[in-house]
C-alpha cells in the first residue's frame, strides 16, 4: 500500500491567506474607522513586498528554466497562476470594501473625498496654484512609441497611462501617453479648503494630476486615463556570498534594488485591451506579470491619511503598564541582580530597555556592552546610548545584520554612526543571517565581575515595541549568562564553541534537535498512556520536517493547540493524521510577534520563549536563541496569557485546509485577547 502523504499548504498560499485577515480587519465595522484604513494600507504594504520578493523568487526559477524547477515541488507557473486567481479575488474585495464602506462612513463622519468635476470655485482657486507651485515640476510626461521608446519606471511609483488623440491631425489614430503622480514628494492626499460647511474635504494627488492632464499635453485631447504602478524584484540574492566584502556587496545591492527586474504590473482593472497590450509592449511583460485592482494603486498610503483631530475614529489609547521595581530610582542593575524580570510589549513600557542600556553607559562599574541588533529604529535611544558608553569608555560590541530585508540601508547607516563614536561594529556573517535578540553587559564591582543579560522575542526597536507583542527577558542567571558569553564570543571570533549548548536553542547548533527532543518527549509520554501536549505560538510554521512530527504526534494521541499569527503550512483536524491539533490565528490591533513553546514534559512543564519560528530559514541558516523560562511566576504569567489568546472568541480565526479564516465563534463570555491580557498585565502590576 502506498504512503499516504501528510498534507501540506505552500507557504506562499498560506501567507497570501494570512493576508486576507489582514483585509478582513479593514471590514469588520466594529473597528475605528481610521484603523480600518490603517488595514486596508497594511494588507496593500504585505502585498507590495510579497511580490517584489516571493513572486519575483518565483519567476526567476521560470526563467532558470526546466532544468533548475523540475526537482521542486511544486511549478513556479502554476503557484503564480494561483497566487494571482487568489489576490484578484482579494483585489475585488478590497475595492468594495473601500468604495462601499469606507468611504461612505467617512462621508457620514463629515470627510469628503472629492472629485475634480465637484470642486468649487474657491478650491479650484486653492488647487490651481498647488498645481502650478508643487505638483507640475514633479511631473514627468512622456509619449510612449511602441518599441521606439521604453521610458524606465520607478519602482513602486504611481504613474497614469493616457489614451488621447492628436488635436490637429484629426485624424482617428490613438496616442499613448504616462505621467509620474508625485506622491513620494508630495504625499498623496491634499486637503482642501471649505468656508461653506464644516465637512473636511480631501482630493487625491492622482485626481489632481488626472484633472489637469490637458496643460501637460497641451496637443492632445485626453480620452481616457487608468493608473498603473510597477513592482521590482527586490531580493538581494547575497545571502550564499561567502568571499570578498560582504558590507560592500550588500551597498551595491541596495542601489540596484529598485532597477530589479519586473515582478508586477498593477493595472486599473477597466483598463481596455488595447492600452494593456501597449504596456505590456513597451515593457516587455506577460500576463503573468499583470496584476488588476481598482482605481487607485499604493494604498499603503493610507497610513498617511489626515485624522482632522477626530480621535474617536481611532483605536482608544492603552498606556503602557510601568513595572515599579525596574522604574524606582535606584540602579536597575541592582534590581536585576535580586531577580528576573519579564516584561510583555506593548502591554509594558518599553522604558526598562532604554533604562538598561542608558544606565550601562553611565555606570563606572560597566566595562562591556555586547547587543545583536537586527532591525533598528531610524532614532534610536538605545543606539545613542551605545554610542555615549563608547565615548565614557567602555568597551561596546554591536553586531548589526545587514541582511535584514528593506533595513539594510538603515542598519548600514547606524554602522557608520557607531564606528565614528569608537563602538566596535560587526557586520553580518556569511551564508547566515544573525536573527537573535540577545544583549549582555559586564559589570566590575571591587574587583569581582558580574553580567546581566537581556533575551527578547522581538527587536531592540523602541518604534516596534509599542505595536509588537513581544516578551523580554532581563536575567542573571549563571547557566543563562555563560550560553550567552558562547554565542557572543563565536560572533566575534568566528570560532565555533567546543562545548555545547544545554540551556539555549541556538539556531545552526542545536536548535532543530531541542526542538525535534522535546517533541519526541511528547509523543513517547502519550504512547505510555501519560497526560502530554504541546502549545505553540509563533509567526509562521513551515518546516516540513517539525510539521511531520507533530503529525507524529497528533497521531500518538498528544493533544497540541497552535497559534500562528502568518505562515501555517499544517493542516489541523483532519482524522487520523492531526485530529488532536487546533490552530488559530490572531490578527488585532497589535501584531502578534512572540513565539511561545510549551511542552508538558511528563508533569514538569518546561516553556520557552524564542526569536526562532518553525521555518526551514530559521532553523538551519540563522542564529537565533531559544531560552527557557526557569522562574514560576513567569511561568504562570506566560500560561495565563496563553490560556486568553486560545479563549479568543473574537479575532481568532481558525486555520484550516480551505483557508477560509472563519472566526472563532463560540457562546460563551466575548474573549478579545489583546484587551484582556492588557488589563490582566495592569492588574499582576497593580498587585505585586
């Protein structure tokens, strides 16, 4: 009998999936209006750079060839067939979720998006001179000719493609015409003035340039116009490079991303035929680079959009819970030392973290700081407080990855800065990417050393920690802190550690094995009759390998619940494969970006807390750390938050084969995680 296979979603379906939660967020009614419009610019943002880098990965194995795919599987062509079935659908929905929802309730909340043809006399007046003052020496129009002239498109730029006749020659010849739409120099809504009612009127910068189309082609009679923006493939293709100047290789990628080949042309879905086969022409693209949605194109713009004041259409503020014993004046070191600490973002204040490295340059009794920074925030207190230990004298280590997609330029920047203040600067290493949020820093008191150290989930970003759910770990732990002096010093040396790790999962040493024994551990307690289960959460679980194991183990009889925030290529509940699995996904007004590992154990529960998901990139080519949480109070407060996020009765949505993102629905008493475990956080402050 054959092997029957286990099943399995490609990840790109499954994150085109996650996506869609993303979109639902913009049409649920009970979400502030502007954070719907917050969502609509969010799932446009995914979608922008899940084409520029998953999409143009698929088309550059088409154009390998046969001989590079036809060990894959799966064909390029067909997942790229599917990807754009599944995001026109998404396409159509999002438009009629903005044209008939969204912008009627803005119109009932007095914000008016105003047409050209319905300007009045007084806006016309403020608009001619915007146009004349701001909008025209932005404006770029070229005639196109067929092969004769290939104008060269700016990646992710808003363009309109015209159709217009000649005036003169009367005859029925149609012309072919596109114009830059400014909106990287101007923004892309201008507000306009209104004395006649208190109605807050606002005009697209693309209608302006529509609206005045005729004085940039003075010869011309202007018959239609549709928007179009094209996407460029943005990997780097650096991360196998194993000679030469990394830095620099990294510097020079940067400046060609945005003249990378084509990985999508968004279209006006009403455009004709005939002017889509022109385009298609003059920029040597196919079908499968065409991608349809509504009028009006980068709507991650929508992030951008004016709030006129009016705070009531936003979320209600939460401000974030002050931990007392990491806040009172004394030394935070000092706290540390008596005991471990565990903060949640954005429920805590992120002001701990700052403190830490603010108070390590100051302290005279601090003689290093070691921190691996990823993705950084682009003003950074954390940053200048290295940079003023660096000038008190300490001996700082900052090593900064500079492969982390779309903060390469940012991270290469705050290299430079750190250089010049004297801090000792890594960069990224070959073949891997450095994806652990670790610090350390060693004190000297009376001659005896002493280290504290930090472990987090999530990035030293200051920016992120007030969006991102995201544990961190400050500790003293002797076992803890000596795994951490390995991994530092293996950094810095390239000199691979001779002992190995017992208490940390380090991704490319024992990570994947930690992982596969502990769940091995599971599903040899259920073959013995013994209570055993497994909790997980992270952002995306896509290894194929883990993925077969919890199979293993569904079928063992371990009972596992999962929530994964994107990626899920699991399917769960099916009988007699994983019937003992449940997996939800939670999308909110904060992202869920922490990753939670719970293993029974055979009655001694063991937790752990990660930078790692389940991917196959995650746990064979990165450096990440996965470390245990040892105190019992944590451990509590870790399965308390848990408990609520799988109680969830209102933004889980749970995961199956058909990807339908159904919600959780169930009768009982509404569960929305993100606000209960807020006021669960203020509470265990409030009462400790």
């Amino acid at each position: 009998m054959a092997k029957i296979e286990n099943p399995y979603i490609h990840r790109d379906i499954s994150w085109l999936s996650f996506n869609y939660r993303v979109l639902q967020e913009a049409k649920d009614v009970n979400v502030p209006l502007f954070e719907r419009l917050k969502f609509l610019s969010i799932y446009s943002s995914n979608l922008d750079e899940f084409f520029r880098v998953r999409v143009a990965n698929h088309k550059n194995l088409l154009l390998a060839g046969k001989k590079t795919f036809k060990n894959l599987e799966f064909s390029p062509k067909v997942i790229i067939r599917e990807i754009l079935n599944i995001v026109n659908n998404q396409q159509l929905e999002f438009s009629e979720i903005f044209h008939n929802h969204i912008l009627p309730e803005l119109k009932s909340e007095g914000i008016d998006f105003i047409k050209a043809k319905n300007l009045t006399e007084e806006q016309l007046i403020f608009l001619n001179a915007y146009f004349d003052d701001n909008v025209l020496p932005y404006t770029q129009p070229i005639l196109l000719m067929g092969n004769n002239i290939k104008p060269f498109l700016l990646n992710g730029a808003l363009y309109l493609s015209i159709i217009m006749k000649n005036k003169t020659k009367g005859d029925k010849e149609k012309y072919y015409a596109i114009v830059k739409i400014p909106s990287d120099e101007l923004g892309r809504f201008i507000v306009l003035p209104n004395s006649f009612n208190d109605k807050k009127c606002v005009i697209m910068l693309d209608d302006v340039v529509r609206y005045y189309l005729n004085d940039l082609f003075p010869g011309f009679t202007i018959l239609q116009t549709y928007s179009i923006k094209l996407t460029r493939d943005a990997e780097l293709y650096i991360d196998d490079e194993y000679g030469g100047d990394l830095v620099e290789k990294i510097k020079k990628s940067i400046r060609k991303r945005n003249v990378g080949s084509a990985s999508r042309l968004v279209i006006d879905r009403e455009m004709p035929d005939t002017m889509l086969e022109n385009l298609m022409l003059v920029f040597d693209l196919d079908k499968l680079d065409v991608l349809e949605e509504g009028q009006y194109h980068s709507n991650s713009d929508f992030m951008d959009f004016p709030h006129f004041g009016m705070n009531h259409l936003s979320n209600i503020a939460l401000e974030p819970v002050i931990t007392k014993a990491l806040s009172a004046p004394h030394n935070i070191f000092d706290a540390i030392k008596k005991d471990d600490y565990l903060l949640y973002y954005p429920y805590h204040s992120y002001n701990p973290v700052i403190r830490y490295f603010e108070e390590a340059a100051e302290d005279p009794t601090v003689t290093h700081i070691k921190i691996f920074q990823y993705r950084v925030a682009r003003d950074s207190k954390i940053m200048k407080a290295l940079m003023k230990a660096a000038k008190n004298g300490k001996q700082v280590t900052v090593f900064i990855e500079v492969k982390a997609r779309f903060d390469e330029e940012n991270n290469l920047d705050w290299g430079e800065k750190l250089e010049q203040e004297g801090v000792r600067v890594l960069y990224s290493l070959p073949g891997i990417k450095v994806h652990a949020k670790i610090a350390l820093v060693r004190k000297v008191v009376n001659g005896t050393e002493g280290f504290t150290g930090y472990l987090s989930t999530g990035n030293f970003n200051e920016k992120t920690a007030k969006l991102y759910c995201d544990f961190g770990l400050f500790t003293c732990n002797p076992k803890i802190i000596d795994e951490l002096l390995r991994i530092f010093r293996y950094v810095e040396t390239k000199i691979k550690p001779t002992k190995p790790f017992k208490v940390l999962g380090v991704g490319t040493f024992n990570l994947k094995d930690k992982f596969k024994e502990l769940v091995q551990g599971e599903i040899d307690s259920a073959k013995k009759g013994k209570p055993a289960y497994i909790t997980l959460k992270m952002n995306s679980l896509q290894d194929d390998e883990m993925i077969d194991m919890l199979y293993k183990a569904s079928q063992a009889g371990v009972k596992i619940k999962l929530i994964i925030r994107g990626i899920c290529c699991i399917v769960a509940g099916i009988k007699g494969i994983s019937e003992n699995i449940e997996c939800i996904s939670i999308v909110d007004r904060f992202l869920e970006h922490a990753r939670v590992y719970i293993f029974g154990n055979n009655g001694k529960e063991l937790i752990y807390l990660s930078s790692a998901d389940w991917m196959v990139r995650n746990l064979h080519h990165r450096i990440e750390v996965t470390f245990p949480i040892l105190n019992p109070v944590h451990k509590e407060h870790i399965r308390t938050i848990m408990k609520i996020q799988l109680n969830d009765n209102v933004k889980a949505r749970l995961l199956d084969f058909q990807n339908s993102n159904d919600y959780k629905r169930d009768d009982g008493l509404p569960v929305r995680s993100q606000y209960d475990t807020y006021y669960f956080v203020k509470r265990r402050e409030e009462e400790s």
